[in-house]
C-alpha cells in the first residue's frame, strides 16, 4: 500500500502504519493548530488524538529524563522510551548487515 497523505481526513490507525518525517509531522501541526513543542513521539500521539477526536491536545510542561545509553550489547535490554539513535543504527548494521534500517514494522 502507497504512504498516504497526511491530512484530517486520515485515521489514526492508518496514520500510525506509516512513517512520517518529523518535518511532515510539524508542517501538519502548524496547519492544524496543534503544537510542536516535544519528541517525535510525542507529536505522533498529539497528531493521532486529534486525528481520532478533533480536538487539540497542549504539550505536557514537564520534561522526561532519557535514560543514558551506554555501550550496547547482544544481552541488553531495550531502555525505556527506546528512540532509535546512530548508537543503536551502528549496532544493529554491525549484528544485522549492512542493509538494516530502521523501518516501521522493526520500530513498533
């Protein structure tokens, strides 16, 4: 199925099946009303409420603390709010081949 187009007229699910930009994602907000501040997923989930309700969600005021990433290896467990870094790209190119990406399916 080809990547949709972002607009009001998707549904969340469908919007959740693909993957946007974060510069997609900030373009609609601005064209929707909606904010901007935050990660990636946090707009995600701003954009996917108001795709669900119509309603506009305010960015939470307080920040999360990141867990730190140290050195990664095959026995280590996936930290907390998990966002795909250079870090982890190098190990999973270095595990998996060269041709790895990070895509959809491997995301959720």
């Amino acid at each position: 199925m080809e990547r949709p187009i972002l607009n009001k007229e998707l549904g969340s699910k469908t919007f959740r099946d693909f993957y946007f930009l974060k510069e997609e994602l900030v373009k609609f907000c601005k064209e929707n009303g909606l904010s901007v501040s935050g990660g990636k997923i946090d707009i995600t989930d701003r954009i996917a409420h108001y795709l669900d309700t119509g309603e506009t969600l305010s960015a939470p005021r307080e920040k999360r603390v990141k867990a730190p990433i140290s050195d990664i290896y095959m026995d280590t467990k996936i930290e907390p709010d998990f966002v795909c870094t250079e870090k982890h790209r190098a190990f999973f190119k270095e595990h998996i081949g060269s041709t790895f990406t990070f895509n959809v399916a491997f995301q959720k």
